[in-house]
C-alpha cells in the first residue's frame, strides 16, 4: 500500500503526532491498521551512552531495540511484568472455602454499544471509565484496580477489570451455567455505554484467568505467561490487532494497576534488584553520582536510529543486547 505522505518525519519514520493529524483532516478507516503493522515492524534501536560528570567522556555505549506496542521487546516486558506480579498473588487464597461464600474481588467487563464512531469511542472511554469508578468508591469505599482495554472485533473498546474492595464484601451465588455471581449487581450498571458484566472472584488466582490475560492475549502466546512458556511476539487475530493499533492510535496504556497493587510490586522489584544497587552511608543509590546517561542521535537530530544507519558492528552489538535495558 502507498501510505500517505503526511504521515511520515523528514527521514521516513512513521510517527504517531502526524498519524493524529492526518485523522482530523481526512477521517477513520481501516488505513491505520496499516500503519500500525508498517510501525511496528519498523524496528529501531536507542544509543546511550553512560558518560563522566566531570569531563562528559563517554565510558559505556549501550545500543537496544526500542520497545514498540506489540514488538518482541514490548511483549518480553510486559510477560516479565506480570510473571513477577504473579509471585504476589502465589497463595491459595480460596475465598470460596469459607462458609457463606464470601468476596472483595470482583470481575467487571464493561461493553459498548457503539452509539459513537469508533475514534469518538476511543477517546471518551477513559472519562467515562474514570466517572464508573468515582461512582463505585462513594459506594463503597477504597477500590484498587487492575484494568485493560480490549478492542472489539467491529473497533470498539470495552474494559476488564479486577477490583480490589477495602471496606466491603459481597455474598455470592452461583448462576445456571456454574459461574459466581454476586447479590446487588444493580448498584454496578451505572456504566453509560452498555452491558456490565460482574463475576466473583473464587480464588486469587483467578487474577489471571480474568483479567491479566487480556494484555497478552492479543498476541500469539499469550497463555504463555500463566505457563511460563516463552514468548513468539505474533499478533493473534484481527480483535488482537485491533487492540494493539487502537491503544497506540488513541495513546492508550494497554493496562494500569493501582497503587495499592503497584506498592506490593515495586517492593518485589526492588528486593530482588538490591543486590545490583550501590550503598552509600546505609542509603540505596539506584545510579552513581558522577555518571549521567546521554542520548544519541542519529544525524543530530534524530532520536532513534534505523537498522541500515547503525554500522555493522553496531548493529551486532543491538541484537546482542538484552531486552531489558
């Protein structure tokens, strides 16, 4: 396809501002799947270099892989993200073992009944997501929250989340196809654009069945991650597509988790991290004082640098960085 002009910086990359632009001026269509695919295929490569603050000589060069929406290095970060969140959530906490079955986790999907067009919808589900659960704390309390977007087959966005209550639980009853459900789902529906689904939480595992797998499972693997399989960095039907081109194109994160769930994990990161970190006076360091990092740019202008601008020993040393730095 002869993607247009307008889209593309001065030296070829597509990027997502002139992406915008082009939409206001000429509409939705199926192109920008296209440009998503052409972007994200596009691979580019960040040059650091780690210099002395006294006399700004560079003593270490580190050239990475960009992570991109739906790349193998935005996929291997996103699975290494939720492998260690796991490990929070490794006790068998049933709460369907205690008498009167009893839960302060709640599944909640949220649909669409497209009345917008798909842009319009894009744009107005994270206000409208924000106002849902204003609602529910004035209920009930303190919520923490692990959500994600999903797109529908026809574009559309909905929203899965896990909620985490603090001051409430809820009685529960099993419906006629085995699934649990809570009393009171009515005090849930106060969403403005379409079907509330709620199921109980049984066990702290179910996390994952319900929610998390929904990052991945826009890519092929994405089961991988409960597994511990590795990751093949392939999309995963044309939904999965959809989710992938619509968070990049309305610049939406693919999943948040509140603070509450956030603390407990950044300890994990940090416990496992110190034995890398420098001490000075009993205080963590996380970067030594008489070094700062220094991007660089391809041409002086550019911030990231194609395949074809890296020399081959440069190159070579990209593809032998670890994705994670």
């Amino acid at each position: 396809m002869n993607f247009p002009p307008e889209i593309f910086s001065e030296n070829g990359r597509i990027r997502l501002n002139r992406i915008l632009e082009y939409l206001e001026n000429y509409g939705f269509s199926d192109v920008y799947l296209e440009l998503y695919q052409k972007w994200v295929q596009t691979d580019e490569f960040i040059i650091l270099e780690k210099c002395d603050d006294e006399n700004h000589k560079p003593v270490e060069t580190i050239i990475a892989k960009c992570a991109k929406r739906g790349n193998d290095v935005y996929l291997y970060r996103v699975k290494k993200r939720i492998r260690e969140f796991n490990k929070l959530l490794s006790a068998e906490l049933d709460f369907s073992k205690s008498r009167n079955y009893k839960t302060n986790m709640l599944m909640v999907t949220l649909t669409n009944d497209q009345h917008d067009d798909i842009p319009t919808s894009w744009k107005k589900i994270g206000e409208a997501w924000n106002r849902y659960m204003t609602n529910l704390r004035k209920k009930y309390g303190k919520i923490e929250v692990i959500r994600t977007w999903e797109s529908t087959q026809a574009g559309y966005p909905h929203i899965h989340a896990l909620l985490l209550f603090k001051e409430q639980q809820f009685s529960t009853f099993q419906d006629k196809n085995g699934k649990w459900r809570i009393l009171g789902k009515s005090e849930f529906e106060n969403w403005e654009y379409g079907f509330v689904d709620v199921l109980a939480v049984k066990a702290i595992k179910a996390v994952y069945f319900y929610v998390l797998k929904y990052v991945v499972k826009c890519l092929k693997g994405g089961d991988d991650v409960i597994k511990g399989l590795p990751p093949q960095g392939e999309t995963e039907g044309e939904g999965g597509l959809k989710t992938l081109a619509y968070c990049w194109l309305f610049r939406k994160r693919a999943f948040s988790i509140s603070k509450g769930f956030q603390s407990a994990l950044d300890d994990l990161i940090v416990s496992k991290h110190n034995s890398n970190l420098e001490v000075e006076n009993g205080q963590v360091l996380l970067a030594p004082k008489k070094y700062f990092w220094r991007l660089v740019k391809y041409k002086d202008v550019f911030s990231t640098w194609l395949a074809d601008e890296l020399s081959e020993s440069a190159y070579a040393k990209a593809l032998n960085t670890q994705l994670t730095n």
